[in-house]
C-alpha cells in the first residue's frame, strides 16, 4: 500500500508518526505532503520521513483562498506521481483531490465543527471518510466513523510515550523543583480569526504568581517583549512532551497543548476564547478533571484557581490517578488507526454505522 499524510500543523505530525512509523516497518510506503509552519518540517526530519515541503499560508481570506488552489494543484501532482491509494490528514485538500483521482480520503479532526467552520465546511462533504472523537457531538453520517480516543492519544499513549527525567537536567532544573511552562499561541489560523486568549499584562501577572513557587518557562509563537525572553524555554521542539510530562502546570491559550498536558496527567489551565466550545477539551475538564478553561474576562478566577490547585498538597499525584481514569475509558488511537488504514475499506464497514 501507498499512503500520502498531508499536515499543516506540528500536532498532527505527532499525530500520525507513530502510525506511518508502523505502516513503513510492515512494508508500505508512506509520503508526507507538508506546510512550513512552526516546527513541522524540523519534526518531519527528526523522525526520517520522507516528505515534500509545498505551499506556505499568508494571512487574510483572499491569500488561504489562493494557496488553497495552489495546494490542491500540487497535492494532485503528488497523487498523479507517487499513486496512493489512501491520503489522509486534518487536510482540505485531500478531500478536493480525491474527487478527480483514484487515491481515497481519509479525513482526521478533534475540533467540532461549529469551531472549525472554515475548514470542515470545504472537507468534510468531499471526504471519502471522516473520523473524530466520539466525544465530539457532530454527526456527518455514514461515512462518519468516531472512536473512543482524542488524538493526543495517538502518541502521548503509554503505548508510544515513556517520559524521559533527563529533560530536567537538560533544562537547568533540580529533581524536586518545581516548574511552569506557560505557552502563549499566535491565533493565526483561519478558526483563530476574532479570537484572543493571554494578553501581555495578563502574562506578566502570571510569572509573577508562578515565580514565588517555582521556575517559570515560555514557549511562545508569537513575538515577545524583551522581558519575557529569559523565561523562554531552550529545548528541541521534540523535546517538549517530556517537559510538559514533568511540569507542575501547564498554562496556557493553546488548545493542543492543554490537551496534551491533561493526557499526560499535569495540570492544565487554558485561557482563550474557545473555552466552552470544544468537545475534547470539555470532557477533558468536566469528566476527567484533568484542565480548567477560562475565558480571558475571567482572569481572576483563573488566578484563584491556580493558587488553590498550587496549595494542594499531593497535586501531581492526583493528577496521575486522574489521567489513569481516562486511560481506562480510551483507546490506542495509533493501533485502532494502523488497523483501520490497513484493512480500508472493510474496515469503514466494520466500524460505520
């Protein structure tokens, strides 16, 4: 079998690797069409995928509208070169493509789609299959397949992900110190437009309560003032799991990181417009307890919270047994995946409705 994987996101690298990993090492073959977008392509490399760098997004409406053309024309190149069967991605383009070639799409998203407007109104009537978490309360139908996982899960899983402790001494922090890692997001994505989360004034408030209990570490995409650059986190990108794993807090505007700390069992705050609005950060919070969204007019409260879950005596612990709650309810979503992908189509039918 031939796979072609299109990303445009960090997070969704992290999403299929371990997938195409296991794909490449049973005998298929598996092509990456990628975006030049934060670190994509350095974690592209670092795993040894083979993969193509494509088109780029600008800002505004009429610029996504433009290199949607331009990357539908060159996904369909791909596809008429490396003959695919399977394509898929959290990607509108593999949708579009699919309609005028023989290579079936397989579309992946955790965001509901009354959040994702843009892109699920261009995707998801086009896609050969579509496939979220079950915990999201859309329903497209039958070629709608929902599994009981969150994509985090598909490499943030004991399964795949065994925490490394030498991050801390790579990070300068003693065994038993305490740390934050707060992680501030550009809202640059077409979802992200007229959203908003940690303003500047509200960042230095925050390292300024955080510092009396521990280290302070940014990660940030967005530019920040010259204040802020001694806290900024100094590890390879495919370092930060481990560091989010190890972290007394995570905080933060970023949905996919939230996640990603709850997952793995650290406590997560999240602060932005989309708090209340999506499904798997909302039973992440309010069945599992394992993060807290409020939105940036609720900076109080947000604050009062922190210092009340920093006063909790055993708080890491609590946490740990929480996300082994979690575990208990979801799946691998890597294997469900290698065995989905494998036996495609049969599989549609076995899992659809």
């Amino acid at each position: 079998m031939k796979l072609l994987i299109d990303v445009n996101h960090p997070a969704h690298v992290h999403l299929f690797k371990n997938l195409a990993w296991e794909l490449v090492s049973k005998g298929h073959e598996v092509l990456w069409a990628a975006r030049p977008r934060d670190i994509v392509e350095v974690l592209l490399g670092r795993y040894g995928f083979e993969y193509k760098m494509l088109t780029s997004a600008k800002p505004g409406y009429i610029n996504m509208a433009k290199e949607l053309v331009e990357r539908n024309f060159k996904i369909y190149k791909l596809v008429k070169d490396f003959e695919p069967s399977l394509m898929l991605g959290t990607s509108v383009c593999i949708a579009h493509v699919s309609l005028v070639t023989k290579a079936r799409s397989i579309v992946f998203n955790e965001d509901d789609a009354d959040v994702a407007k843009t892109f699920t109104a261009l995707s998801y009537p086009f896609a050969d299959t579509i496939c979220t978490p079950d915990c999201l309360k859309d329903d497209f139908g039958r070629k709608h397949i929902k599994y009981p996982s969150y994509h985090e899960l598909a490499y943030l899983h004991p399964n795949h992900f065994s925490p490394d402790p030498k991050i801390m001494e790579k990070m300068g922090i003693s065994e038993n110190k305490k740390y934050f890692i707060i992680r501030l997001v550009s809202f640059r994505a077409d979802h992200d437009i007229g959203q908003s989360g940690i303003s500047i004034g509200m960042g230095r408030r925050l390292i300024s309560e955080l510092l009396r209990y521990g280290k302070v570490l940014i990660t940030s995409e967005r530019e920040l003032p010259p204040e802020f650059e001694k806290y900024r986190i100094r590890i390879p990108p495919y370092e930060m799991h481990n560091a989010l794993y190890y972290a007394t807090m995570f905080i933060g505007d970023s949905q996919t990181m939230a996640a990603e700390a709850a997952v793995l069992g650290t406590p997560a705050i999240r602060c932005n417009t989309f708090v209340g609005r999506c499904s798997t950060l909302e039973e992440l919070e309010h069945k599992y307890g394992l993060t807290y969204g409020f939105l940036p007019n609720d900076e109080d409260k947000m604050f009062v919270k922190i210092v009340e879950l920093l006063n909790r005596a055993n708080l890491k612990q609590e946490w740990q047994e929480k996300r082994e709650g979690m575990l208990k309810d979801k799946i691998d979503l890597t294997e469900w995946m290698v065995d989905f992908i494998e036996n495609y189509p049969r599989s549609f039918y076995n899992y659809g409705r």
